[in-house]
C-alpha cells in the first residue's frame, strides 16, 4: 500500500471507531462465516461518523477477496451502485461501486450517467478538476426512504489502491464522479445529508410523486432552494 495515500492515518484509538486491525479481522471472518449477507447500518450509528482505518495488510489476501465479493452480492441486492465497508459495520477504507443499470436515455443523458464497471477502491481519495460542479437529487442505502439534492464536482481524480495493494489514479465524470465521492465520503464519516441542501429533502413517495425528472427544475422551485 502507499503511504501517500494515508496521510491522515492516526492510532488505532483514534481512527475506526476505536477498532483494531485485529478486531477488524475478526469481524470480517464472522462475516464471511455467516453464511449471510450482512444487514446496512443506518444513519446513527457511529461507525458511519468515524474516519475508517486504512486497509494495510489486516487480510490476507483471500479475506480481502472474500470480503469484496461479500461487498458485491451486498450491493447487488439493496439494490445499489456502490458501497462501502462502514456501512456494513467494518471501519476500513474499502468500497465497492458498480453501475450498469439500465436507465432512459433522457436521464442517462442530462446526469451524464454510463456504465461504470465494477471496481473495488482501497483507500481511495479525491480532489475536483477544475471548478465545475453539477447538482442532482441522491440517496444513501445508510439512509433508506430519503433523498436530498448534493452539490459535487462535475470531474475529479481519484487515487486509490487496487485490491494487490498498487497505486491507481483514474478520472471520473458525471454520475460516477459522484458515486465514487458518496463511497470516499463514507470512509472520512462523511454522509451525503452534511452536503445535501436540506431544503431539498423528498422522501421517496414524494420524491417520486412530484420530483421525479431528469434534473431539478421542479423540485428547485417548488421546495425552494
Ligand atoms: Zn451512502
């Protein structure tokens, strides 16, 4: 793993809710001993508010695949297009993103939304290209039932470990751009609804009953924000 990557990387008291890297293991052994999938922690709970420990070697490497695919089927079957490690109650720098779900044209269009292939991210950081930002309505499987509009940049660079531990640096656009910030943003202890604009907040039956469009035009008017 590369150090540059953890440059915030604090004790073991101090990082990962307080967890430690042999704790951390054990966990994910039980995990993937339980035959199940494992529940998604909702808002409240305080391994989605404390910084995540870097991965660095607690897993062997078949725990770390193991634990990958666990992360896949997991999302697979919220349904979701990324996922990260707090969520399942593990306080370690991994999420997982995938997004090939099949959406209308309009709307792939105006939210630059296509295919993203399936990728594992070991202590993954961002940092926005350029100035652009775009803004869309998303949700969280940590917070089910609700959705709020996000500010985020249009283009970032991200820099993460691949799951042998090498170095990677790759540019993202539109929807995926924002899906792998929400993933990043869950290992600092950061929720999409720190950045949301509040006055946006929809529950899904409203959402779907009066928001429901490609942008945010309708709901930018009607709630006000
Ligand atoms: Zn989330």
């Amino acid at each position: 793993m590369s150090d540059s990557l953890s440059p915030d990387f604090s004790p073991a008291d101090s990082n990962g809710a307080g967890v430690s890297d042999a704790g951390i293991r054990d966990m994910v052994i039980s995990m993937l001993g339980s035959g199940e999938l494992p529940p998604i922690v909702q808002a409240g709970h305080p391994v989605l508010r404390s910084p995540a420990r870097p991965v660095a070697g607690q897993l062997s490497a078949g725990e770390l695949e193991a634990l990958i695919e666990l992360m896949r089927r997991t999302m697979h079957e919220a349904p979701g297009v990324g996922l990260a490690a707090p969520q399942i109650g593990l306080p370690l720098q991994l999420a997982v993103v995938e997004d090939l779900y099949e959406l209308p044209a309009e709307i792939g269009a105006a939210r630059e939304r296509s295919p993203l292939e399936f990728l594992a991210l070991l202590n993954p950081r961002y940092q926005a290209i350029g100035s652009g930002t775009a803004s869309f309505y998303e949700g969280c499987l940590s917070m089910r039932g609700w959705q709020a509009v996000v500010e985020r940049p249009s283009r970032l660079r991200l820099t993460y470990d691949d799951v042998t531990g090498l170095a990677c640096h790759r540019e993202f656009g539109g929807w995926a751009a924002r899906i792998v910030a929400h993933e990043t943003d869950h290992l600092h202890g950061t929720l999409y609804i720190d950045k949301a604009l509040t006055r946006s907040l929809a529950d899904d039956a409203q959402y779907s009953q009066r928001w429901a469009e490609p942008g945010i035009s309708l709901a930018r008017q009607g709630l006000r924000f």
